[in-house]
C-alpha cells in the first residue's frame, strides 16, 4: 500500500517536473518586466523626445541615439542639458560646446520637465534601451 507521504511526494515531483517543461526560456528572454515608472517616462518621451530621437534608442535618427547616454554624462548634467542645452553652451559648457559644434540641428528646451519627470524618463531611455539590445519589440 502507498503511505500518503509518498503519494505526496509523487504528486509534488511529478507537478514540478511538468511545470519546468511549461516554461519556454525564449520567452523569457524576450520579455522584460514594464512597470509605472517605465510607462511615465515612455509617454514623456513619446511626447518631447520621439519627434528627434528614435524611441528605441539604438539608432541615430535626426538626433544621436540616447540608449547609454547616463553612463556617458553625470545625472546633474543630463537634467540641466535637456531642460536648456543652449543655456549651457552660453555659459561655455565644455560638453555643450562639443555637442553643439557637431553640425546638428538646435534641439528643444524643456524647462518644464521636473526631476520626478527626468528620473522616469531616463529610466525608460536605459531600460528601452537594454530592451531593444534583447531584441524585445516596441510595446504598442
Ligand atoms: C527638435 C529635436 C530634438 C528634440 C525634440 C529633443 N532633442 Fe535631444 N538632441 C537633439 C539634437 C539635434 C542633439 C545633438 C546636438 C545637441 O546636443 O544639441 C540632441 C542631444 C541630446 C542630448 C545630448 C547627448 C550627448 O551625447 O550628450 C541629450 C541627453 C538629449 N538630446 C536628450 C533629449 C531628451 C531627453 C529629449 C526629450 C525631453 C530631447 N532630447 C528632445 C534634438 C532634439
């Protein structure tokens, strides 16, 4: 007669074994988990950043490709660079001078955007960014 412990057993061996078979890793790969704060900075940036720079951040399109970009430049630089770039070429900005030199169009300011705004929307460039190394498509 079979004891209820190894009935058990069996049952929890025999559940585990078939759900590892469910899970397909391929998926997995190609799917990184969105959250709040991605979606935030992914509609600041569909409204202020898109119409210049590619949203999927790997590829120049009328402006450099953003993805790496807060490796690149200290956080304080990047929040005052795109609340007014050409304020910090004024002011000699060593970067912004470079930048700017480089035979680009001028780009926007957003003096508007806080830094609640900012962390959400580099949060989304880097992030997006890392997705589309993945080879994860653009979320409709
Ligand atoms: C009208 C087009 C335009 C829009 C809109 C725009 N940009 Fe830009 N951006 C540029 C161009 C052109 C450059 C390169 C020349 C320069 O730095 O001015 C640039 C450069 C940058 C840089 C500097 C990159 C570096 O290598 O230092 C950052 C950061 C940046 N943009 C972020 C943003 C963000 C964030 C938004 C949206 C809030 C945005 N840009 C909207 C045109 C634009």
């Amino acid at each position: 007669m079979i004891r209820p412990i190894s009935l058990f057993l069996i049952l929890f061996v025999g559940y585990f074994t078939l759900s590892l078979k469910s899970i397909d890793y391929n998926t997995i790969n190609k799917t990184i988990k969105t959250d709040a704060l991605y979606t935030k900075g992914q509609n600041i940036f569909k409204r202020d950043c898109a119409s210049c720079h590619y949203i999927e951040m790997d590829k120049i399109a009328t402006a450099p490709a953003l993805g790496g970009i807060t490796k690149l430049r200290k956080k304080d630089w990047l929040y005052s660079y795109t609340r007014n770039s050409y304020k910090m070429f004024e002011q000699g900005d060593k970067i912004a001078k470079e930048n700017i030199s480089k035979g680009w169009g001028l780009m926007t300011a957003f003096p508007n955007l806080t830094n609640s705004d900012l962390d959400a929307l580099y949060y989304f460039v880097e992030k997006r960014y890392e997705m589309s190394k993945k080879g994860v498509p653009l979320e409709k």
